[in-house]
C-alpha cells in the first residue's frame, strides 16, 4: 500500500509532541512490513528538506507557522498520483486535505481543541483555532476516521461525523522499555508530573493538591519544559513548598524511566487530552495514576483499581486520593500490580495492525464522496 501522511510536524521537529511519536509508532512499523510510507510535513530554520525517519520518507515544506500554505501546492507538484490513501493527522488547526483530490483520504484524530483553546492561547490565536475546527463535519463528510480514543470519537460525532464513520484504534506503549523495578520505589512519598508545562495542563492543580496533603517528608517531582514554568515556580514558592516541589525540566528517557519507577504515583490534572499515554507509561512501570475524570484521561486510569480518578479543578478531592497513596504503601504496591496488568493489554504492535486493516478496507471501498 502506498500511504501519505499529512501532520505539522515530524518527530524530530523541535517543537514535536505526543501526536507525532504516535504517527510515527505506528506507520513506522507499516514502512518496516514492506508498506511504502511518505510523510508530508512542516520544517523549522536549518533542517533538511528531505529525510527517512523509521523507514518514513519525510518531504519537509515550510515552518510551524507557514506549512499550511505550502502544503498544498507541495502535493500537486510531487505527490499527488502517488498515494493510494492520504492520511491528515489532524492534531492543529485542520488542512481539510479532503479537498485535495486524493482517490481515498481519511482523517487520524488524536484529539481536538475546542473551547480548551482560549486556556492556553492568546484570545484571538485560540478563537481562529476554535473556528478552523467547527466547519469539521461538512469540509469531512463522508471520510472515514481514525480515533485514538472513545472520547474523542464521542467529540467527533457531537462535530457532526457518523458515528460508523469513526474507528477508534488506541495507541500503544513500549512495555519493554518501561517495566517495574520495586527496588527503585523512594522510601517516601514521591509524586510525579510528566509533561508540557503548558496553562492547559492544570499543573498548577497538582501543585495546590499537593500542598493541601500536609506531609513534610513528601515530595513532588515536576519533569518537562514550557512557557508556564515561571508562573508555577511562583505558585510553590507562595505556598511555602520549598524544595519539595522540584522542577526537572525535560530530561531523557532512562531519567523518565528512573523518576516513574521511584514515583508512588503520577499525577494528571490536564481538562481534556486526545488520550494519556503518560498514564499507560506510569502503569508499566507499575506506579498508580492520579488524574482528573477528564475526557481521554479517564480511559486510562481504571478508578479505584490502577489509580484514582477526581473531578478536574477539584484541588481538596485530588488531594485527598493522594493522601490515601502516600499513607499507605501497600495501597500503591496494590493498584500498581494491577496498573501493569491493565498497561500490559496496549501495544504498538497491536495499534499499527489494526491501522492497516482499516485502511486496507477504506482502499478497498468505493468512495463514500
């Protein structure tokens, strides 16, 4: 099969995240079956045009910022004959490549924005972004999907797509990299964030659960870089937490490894993701999760079983649930053995064989358009 991908950005694009090692998770291992992968995607100042990344032939046009009006004109140049499908990542502001013209195009969705956009960007930034992706359901009609989870299919349908329209695949976790090691557990309670330091992530909700547990020996770890470091080095420093609230920055996977296997539990507090894959990570090493009942997150926490799930934004609620961890080790060894049980069901393996069954049977359709 000859597959076209259609995303911003690549894995080693300096401002890649979450989306784009799940692309490349899964349709690396398609390119590694004999698959012929292509990837159309935006670039940054310096880097190269052209490349293969995990067997992936990447064709690089413009920025972060000018892709979307290079995109196009890039693909009636060099690629439109080529594919026997067009799949659009559609993870940023939608490029309704179903427009395009290709003989079958369907849409990868890891999540979509919606009013979350106006927590994290400047009003006029968020409302173009909210507007870009209302005309969803009528620029895609007829298209079939690819969803990574139950809630965004759910926020699919409420835009206006058929539900028959949307096969959820979820994404995979490399269980061989991350793995338990009980030895490694900090003797005293140790909580950990993992991600963006980004507004939208409500960090700053696990910052003030965390002061609100009242326990001097705990500590709470904060791994990752982002533009809202500042304002919640702030916040700890107001609420008198001393060096028991410690900022890592972005650290590397061995330091990932390290810091969820010493963790009691992870903490989420984010409003609204695609999925948690961070949650999943945690399991496997098995660590408890505390998160926010969010949409996505709640997929990958089994309440009251691997972790515990709290209404977002409720601070005295999250940090209660981290009080009964911290009081109890035999607690966090218990939800943390089914934890690895419950991360031990997702694999890349599976995702990447379930994404080419279904796109096998969208080439082998007639168009619906």
């Amino acid at each position: 099969m000859k597959i076209l991908l259609v995303n911003w950005q690549d894995r080693e694009n300096p401002q890649a995240g979450g989306a784009e090692i799940h692309l490349h998770e899964i349709f690396g291992r398609l390119a590694a079956s004999g698959h012929d992968v292509r990837l159309l995607c935006g670039g940054w100042p310096g880097c190269p045009p052209r490349t293969e990344l995990d067997g992936i032939d990447v064709h690089r046009v413009g920025t972060r910022h000018t892709f979307p009006f290079f995109a196009h004109r890039y693909y009636i140049e060099h690629l439109c004959d080529w594919p026997d499908v067009l799949v659009e990542d559609i993870n940023k502001v939608p490029l309704y490549t179903p427009r395009w013209g290709a003989k079958r195009t369907v849409a990868l969705v890891p999540h979509l924005f919606g009013s979350t956009a106006f927590q994290e960007l400047a009003a006029p930034l968020a409302a173009a972004v909210w507007t870009a992706e209302r005309p969803l359901g009528r620029a895609y009609r007829g298209i079939p999907f690819e969803a990574i989870s139950e809630s965004t299919a759910e926020d699919l349908t409420g835009r206006g797509i058929p539900r028959a329209l949307v096969k959820v695949i979820y994404p995979g976790i490399d269980t061989r990299a991350f793995t338990p090691n009980p030895a490694e557990r900090s003797p005293t309670p140790v909580f950990a964030y993992l991600g963006r330091l980004k507004k939208y992530k409500g960090v700053h909700f696990a910052i003030r659960a965390f002061a609100k547990l009242g326990m001097p020996n705990a500590v709470l770890e904060i791994a990752g870089a982002g533009d809202y470091r500042p304002a919640l080095e702030a916040l700890a420093k107001s609420l008198d937490l001393g060096d028991r609230v410690r900022f890592l920055g972005r650290i590397s996977e061995q330091e990932k490894l390290a810091l969820l296997r010493r963790s009691w539990a992870l903490v989420f507090a984010s409003p609204k993701e695609g999925w948690g894959i961070t949650n999943l990570e945690a399991a496997a090493c098995a660590t408890p999760v505390v998160a926010s009942n969010s949409p996505g997150i709640r997929e990958t926490v089994r309440n009251g079983s691997t972790g515990f799930l709290v209404p977002h934004g409720d601070v005295t609620a999250m940090a209660a649930a981290l009080r009964r961890l911290a009081e109890s080790r035999d607690l966090v060894a218990t939800l943390g053995h089914a934890a690895l049980s419950f991360a031990e069901g997702f694999t890349w393996e599976h995702a990447a064989e379930e994404t080419h069954r279904h796109l096998a049977r969208v080439v082998e359709e007639p168009s619906r358009r």
